[in-house]
C-alpha cells in the first residue's frame, strides 16, 4: 500500500472513531434509540458533529447538519449506523444528508430496523452520493447491538 493510500485509510479510521466517541455520548438520553454519532468533514478537516438526542429529538445526522448552517458541498459524513430512510418521531436523516448536498457518506453499519435496513443507502445513492458501507463495522456493531430493533427471526419464544 502506498503513502496515499495508509494516509487516507488513517484519516478515514479517524473521523470514523470519532463519530463512535460522539455516540457513546448520547447515552442514556436517547433510548430506546440506539446511541448514534455523526462527524461531517471537509478537507479533512472535521466542520461539525453530532450524536442522537432523546427520543422525538434530532439524530445524529440532524444534529451535525444543523451546526453546519449552510451547504454541504465538499463534505463527507462519517456516520456509526445507516441513516434512517423513513419519517417517525423525526424527519428522514437520509433525505436531509440528501437535501444538504453531502458529496460522501461512511457508513459503519446497516441498520437492521426492517423500516430501513438498506433504505437509507439507497435514498442517498439514488441521489448521486456515494456511500462506503463498512468502515469500522465491528466496533459499531459491540457499540450499537445491543440498542437496534432486529428483524423477527420466525422462531417462537
């Protein structure tokens, strides 16, 4: 592997643990939402941040954008769990990454939420934002497993 690449690997690790940080900051106040953070960056230079507030509250998501106040051109979101696809409690935090114009979004992991589970990748995706789904997966996973709604598995008790 070449400098480039370690650098960029490195940097992309970095934004990524720093969002897991930011998550672990929403505790206990955002259950029984899972504990979710955000880091927006650009240039390499992390703009704003964010994690998931408590229930009927911003998301990470929201929460990052709106210390952003202005266009997400250039920017890369970092975020712990896919971005949610539908509008509950809160708006769709896809739709807003959409809306804000962000260029790139690192996902750590799939939300299992069978109200989303790849909705949220696809709305950014379909909107012409790449998407890196993955980055840290393990760590998130130990992190959020045990707030996420699971799909029913068919076995009884």
């Amino acid at each position: 592997m070449d400098d480039l690449m370690v650098l960029a690997f490195n940097a992309h690790t970095t934004f990524m643990l720093q969002a897991l940080a930011f998550g672990r900051q929403a505790l206990p106040d955002c259950l029984p939402n899972p504990p979710v953070g955000c880091v927006l960056v650009k240039n390499n230079v992390v703009i704003s941040q964010g994690y998931t507030q408590r229930v009927g509250c911003r998301h990470a998501e929201a929460m990052a954008l709106s210390a952003l106040g202005g266009e997400g051109g250039g920017v890369h979101a970092y975020v712990t769990l896919e971005p949610c696809s539908f509008h509950g409690r809160t708006p769709s935090c896809a739709q807003a990454l959409v809306a804000a114009g962000v260029e790139r979004v690192y996902v750590a992991m799939l939300d299992p939420d069978p109200r989303n589970a790849g909705a949220g990748i696809r709305i950014l995706r379909e909107a012409g934002i790449e998407v890196i789904v993955g980055l840290l997966h393990e760590s998130a996973s130990n992190d959020l497993a045990p707030y996420l709604i699971r799909p029913p598995t068919g076995h009884c008790g």
